[in-house]
C-alpha cells in the first residue's frame, strides 16, 4: 500500500483506546475491572421492563424519527425542568443522540472550522480529543492540577485567542471527579459571553454529584443561545450499553448539531428510547437513592485505596476515583496499570493518556468505583496485598 499511512494524520497515534486495552487486560487474566466507567449491576428493573414492552409491542424496531422520538424528546425537555428550571421546547430544542459519545462528535463536527481552538479541561475524557482532532480543530487544554483540580480562571482567560471558538467543559469532571462551583461557572460563562464563543457542556454525571450541587451552565445570563448541554441515559440509569444521550440547546444550535448527527448514525436505540423516556420520569427517590449508593461506594474504595497506600483525592462526583501512586514508592501509571493486573488482579487506568502535558498526571491513576460493594471490598483487599 505505499509509504503513505493507512490512519489518516488528524487520528495518528490515538491507536485503540486506553479502555479498550485495560479491559482486554482484565479478560486475560481474570481481573477485577475497575477500570472502564460501567456499572456491574443493571439499573432499575421497570426500566429492563420498559424496553422488552417496546420490542415485544413492535414500537422503535424500525427508524424512529431523525431526532428521536417524541415521548423521550418530551421526558428531556421535562427533566431540564424539573431538576433544573430550565425549559426547552421537546420539537426544536432536544436531539437524541447514540450516547454522549455521539453527541459529543456530532456538535464538535458541526461547530468546528478547521483552525479553530477549542479549550478543554485537561485531563480530557478521550473522545474529545480524537473529536476535535477529526474537525480539524485544536485541542488547547486548560490543565487542572492536583490536589483540587480546580480550574484556573485567569490561566482560562490567558488561553483565549481570536481563533478560539468553543468552550468543552466537563462537570462533573472525568476523571477528577472536580464538579464546577456556581462562581467557577458564572466565572466560564462571563468569559464566554465576552469573547462571543460556543461552549458545549458534557454533563453525563448530572445525577451523581456528592459534594455541592449540578449547576448546568445554560441556566446561566446570555448562556442558553450559545450553549449545547449533553447527558447520557448511560450513566443516569445504569444502561451504558443502550447508548441512548441527548442534547439541549436552542433551536439554531440543535439544528447545526442535528445536520452532523444525520450523517453518523441517523438513528439508533429504537426500542430503547421508549424505555429511557419512563426511566427520567422516576421519582426523585430513584435518583436519591442512586447517588446516595454511589457515595457509598466512593467512600467504601476511598478508604480502601488510602487504607492500602494510595494518595486519595476525594471525587465531588462522577463514579472515578483519581489517586496519586507516589507513595506507594512508584512513578508512572501507565507501568503501574499495566503490571497490576499480574501483580494482585485489579485493573485501573493511567490518568496520563488523559493529559497533553503526560507529565503532569504521570503518577495519577483512575479507578472506578461503580461497582457492587462486595467487588469493591475484594479489589481493596487485592490492592492490599500488591
Ligand atoms: C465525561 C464523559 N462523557 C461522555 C461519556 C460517554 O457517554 P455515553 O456512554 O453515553 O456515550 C463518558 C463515558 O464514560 C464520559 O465519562
């Protein structure tokens, strides 16, 4: 085939993901994964229920329409709503997308010129970076450092140029677990409506905050015109295999992230999108409960993991612990992660393939914490052992 490289230039060395390598890991040698961001139990069983209803009664096992169907268009436009006041019109401003992961790609490749900056916290959830990549766009990270892993807004300000065009922000943040304080955000948006720029909102951990409160950016003044807010059924109701997401955001910007969208996928999740418009009409007990488990299992590993030598920075939300493997007397993480698998039987993911500046999250590694309780007290008891 010539001297010319099979992968085109924009994904040369994004190879296959950290994910897909660690959980390979865990396969081969029987490990506990705690890397891979994706509950062990299912979510709730009426929502299991709602989904076999809809393919057993033939609905969404053909195309459903383009930008989803009415009935989850609806239970979004609903649960901007009721958790957060906001409102949007289900026909012109909510997209159904396959997952977040699409979402994402789909606003990033309607937005984007080639040449255009786009600023992101570091370290960044993988799929923006090959996203960005693929518009032809330039990741500019805005790098939060240990051990708050707060953002620094003067550093932010300092990072905007004339061909920056778009905000990627990330709260809850993966991997940090950092969740964006009202002043932080009211901070982002005055930046944002000062230099006229887009800013996309991955919020895909809304429901699984433990420390403060979800604030989403769009209900902020002059944010909801330049907004697109993205979540994920994935991660509210513990189907991330459904793939079912969405956006928000006014009709202009729906409709721009809707042109990209047709062309991906066009549609996907039929059966599954009837099931997720019942599972966001749950009672505020469901999603109490979840967060309320889910903090139990943060503080369950967090000690764990401190207990067992590692230098714990407490998450404010997301299911991710980040920890510092310093004191364990180790340097890189990614050595780490792909030793510990033989060494005591657990998988983790090395926080430096989320960073440009690798150095800086070199001895930071990622572990997951949606997992059953019984997992949790077996990994730590492993890690123990190391
Ligand atoms: C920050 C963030 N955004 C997006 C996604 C992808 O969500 P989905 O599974 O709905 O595509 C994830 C999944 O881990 C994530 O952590």
């Amino acid at each position: 085939m010539g001297a010319r490289p099979l992968l085109n230039r924009r994904l040369a060395g994004m190879g296959t993901t950290i994910f897909a390598e660690m959980s390979a890991l865990a396969t081969a040698t029987g490990s506990i994964n705690l890397g891979q961001g994706f509950p062990d139990t299912d979510g709730p069983e009426e929502v299991r229920e709602a989904a076999v209803r809809a393919l057993r009664d033939g609905r969404g096992n053909q195309y459903p329409p383009g930008p989803g169907i009415p009935e989850l268009r609806a239970a979004v436009a609903e649960h901007q709503q009721r958790f957060y006041g906001l409102s949007y019109d289900p026909d012109r401003e909510v997209l159904v997308t396959a997952g977040a992961t699409e979402a994402i790609a789909a606003a990033l490749l309607a937005l984007l010129e080639p040449g255009d900056e786009v600023i992101a916290f570091e370290p960044f959830y993988d799929s923006y970076a090959a996203c960005i990549a693929m518009a032809g766009a330039v990741r500019v990270p805005l790098t939060l450092r240990q051990p708050a892993f707060r953002p620094d807004l003067d550093e932010l300000r300092s990072l905007i140029t004339p061909r920056t065009r778009l905000l990627l922000i990330n709260t809850p943040h993966n991997p940090t677990g950092t969740v964006l304080t009202a002043e932080e955000l009211a901070a982002i948006a005055e930046l944002a409506v000062e230099h006229d720029l887009l800013v996309i909102t991955d919020e895909v951990y809304e429901h699984l905050v433990f420390t403060g409160a979800h604030h989403p950016l769009a209900a902020l003044p002059g944010m909801r015109e330049r907004t697109v807010a993205i979540s994920s059924a994935g991660k509210t109701f513990s189907f991330t295999g459904w793939k079912v997401g969405w956006v928000t955001g006014s009709p202009e910007l729906v409709a721009a992230v809707r042109t990209a969208k047709q062309y991906l996928t066009y549609v996907s999740a039929g059966p599954f999108q009837y099931a997720v418009a019942e599972a966001l009409r749950l009672p505020d007990a469901y999603y109490d409960d979840f967060r309320a488990e889910l903090r139990r299992k943060r503080d369950l590993l967090a000690t764990g993991l401190a207990d067992a030598g590692f230098r714990v920075f407490e998450p404010q939300g997301t299911y991710f612990i980040t920890t510092d493997i310093t004191p364990l007397g180790e340097k890189d993480g990614i050595e780490f992660c792909r030793e510990l698998p033989a060494r005591c039987g657990v998988v983790a993911i090395p926080n430096a393939v989320f960073y440009d500046n690798t150095d800086i999250g070199r001895s930071q590694v990622r572990f997951a914490f949606c997992k059953r309780e019984s997992v949790l007290r077996e990994a730590v008891e492993r890690l123990r052992g190391r």
